[in-house]
DNA sequence: GTAATTGCCGTACCTATGTACGGAGTCAAG
DNA sequence: CTTGACTCCGTACATAGGTACGGCAATTAC
C-alpha cells in the first residue's frame, strides 16, 4: 500500500510505506522500529482514522543513519544525541567522534595485551613435554 | 570466625572463611561469590548444622582462577570449560586458548576499521568552514 | 466473500554478568 | 539482653539492544 503526496512546491514527492516495509527496505526487523520508536530515537506517524500508520521516507533515513552510527561504535544513547545535535555547532559533535575515538583507542590497546598473554600461553603450551599436564590451567592458577 | 583443621598428612593446614571474607579477599562482592555458586562454578559448601557456611582456601584459589581467565577475555560459560579440562589432554585447552585469540584479532582489525573511519570523520571536521553546519552528521546521513 | 497477511499494542523474554532487596536466622560485643 | 553486623535464601532489577508472543483489527489476495 502506497500513499503520495505533494508537498506545496508541487514538486517533491514524500513517499509513505507501511511498517514492515520500512523494515523491508532496511534489512531489519519490524519490532525494531517499534524499538526505536520506544526509545525515542523515531517518531512515530500518528495513526489514521482507519487503516494503518504510513511512515516517510524521513523516518528510513533516520535509521540509516542509526546504523551507520552504530557501525561506527556508537550506543543508541550515543546517537539519540548526535541526532538532536542536528543543527548545532561542529565542536560538540566532533567532542562526542573524538571520545569514541579514545574509547577505541584504549580498547585496542586492551586487546593487544590480551593477544600477548593469549600468545604467551600458547606458546607454554607447544612447548609442554607431559601430554596429561596442561600448563595454561596451572598457570592461570594461583 | 576462623575454623581450622588438620589434612590426614598432620602438616597442611586448610583454613576455612565465611562468605564475606571471602569476597574480602578477593576484592569482589558477595553477591559475586553467590552467583558463581548459582552458575556452578564453585561449590557451595555444605551448612553446618549450627551456624554459617564456610569456605575452604581452595574456593578462593578457584574464584581467582576464574577472575584471571575473564581478565583474558574468556567468558564464564568458557570458564567452567576451562575448569571441567583441569586434568584433560593440553590440546582441548590450547583449543580453546586459539579459538578466543582468533576472535581478539577479529575483533582488532573490527576496532582498526572504526578508529580510521573515525578519524576521516574528524578530519572532515577540522576542514569544515561553516561554524554552524557540521560534516560528521552529514556524511553519516544517506 | 472468505482466507491469509499485516498492523497494533502491551508485555514478556533473551544474553551476560552481576547487584540489590527483604525478611528471617545467627553471632559477637558491650 | 540488647544492638549491630553478618548469613541465608529467593527473587527482582540492571544494562544494551533487541526479539517474541498473543489477541484483535484492518487490509490484501484470490
């Protein structure tokens, strides 16, 4: 079910879908738009005398851009607050990319020593002689 | 309240704790030590007639165990794994030690990914010449 | 015109790793 | 003997990001 409609420049044209379209398009799931419109993340159409909501193709935009940012690390708290900084001034959104991209940072490091001790391990292990005595349990082991 | 007893050798001593001590110790709550309990992990010794619980040395030994190995990313369902292979053949554990650093160098390239995607977002930031409209959000819309 | 999809809505459930709470029992100190 | 601290136990709550279900309404397909 499709529904269009001019907007007054009678030139633009603002396609409405139903939900699982929405969701269609999207590659998502319908009850996470019903998700996001929980959170506040979308508004949702109001709903009509009769038949179903409709939604515009602003609201698939908003949730592309949601993925997007959720690709790039960002909670939907995150987000909620990158889409309200919508018109505001570069510095604070650039604020919030730079903190993630610390947050990144540190985590990378985190997982370096982690590989380390992981290798460190293993390396116990190829060299171990008794086949029933596992020197990665004992040394994990106080 | 310290309990002690002697082992059949009439030389190793096994001091035995109330729960709080315990989670003292070790630097973790109570709580923590009951929910391991609840997940299997340690054992729940047994009640005493009269009085409260106490907790051998060896369920300290083990809950620092466990608190090492989450340190090295496992997860605790991957833990009471580790703990069930204590006098298993070295190559189910070595196993599992290849199977997370695999998933630590996925999850590095992942985090590498993000980190440049980030600063090209930045970068796109710091050349921008209008105070009031700003790239980041832009190029994360559609 | 009837059957099969969808939509709508509230609510419950999921994973993972704990934390918190309430009430009753127990223990140690003053 | 009373007070305060601790234990025990079951259950609920927390986070993050959804997913699933049940019952009824509306729409679409044939």
């Amino acid at each position: 079910m499709l529904v269009y409609y001019l907007r007054s420049s009678n030139k633009v044209l603002q396609m409405t879908i139903t939900i699982s379209k929405v969701a269609k398009v999207l590659g998502i799931n319908v009850e996470t738009v019903r998700f996001y419109e929980r959170r506040g993340l979308i508004t949702q159409p109001s709903k009509p005398e009769v038949g179903y909501r409709h939604y515009p193709s602003d609201t698939v935009n908003r949730i592309r851009f949601i993925k997007r940012s959720q690709e790039l690390g960002f909670t939907l708290d995150e987000i909620a607050n990158l889409l309200s900084l919508n018109d505001r001034p570069c510095s604070q959104v650039q604020e919030l990319a730079e903190h993630k991209l610390s947050a990144v940072k540190e985590k990378m490091v985190d997982l370096q020593r982690l590989e380390k001790a992981l290798n460190g391990l293993l390396v116990q292990c190829s060299n171990n002689e008794d086949e029933n005595h596992c020197p990665i349990i004992e040394s994990l082991q106080p």
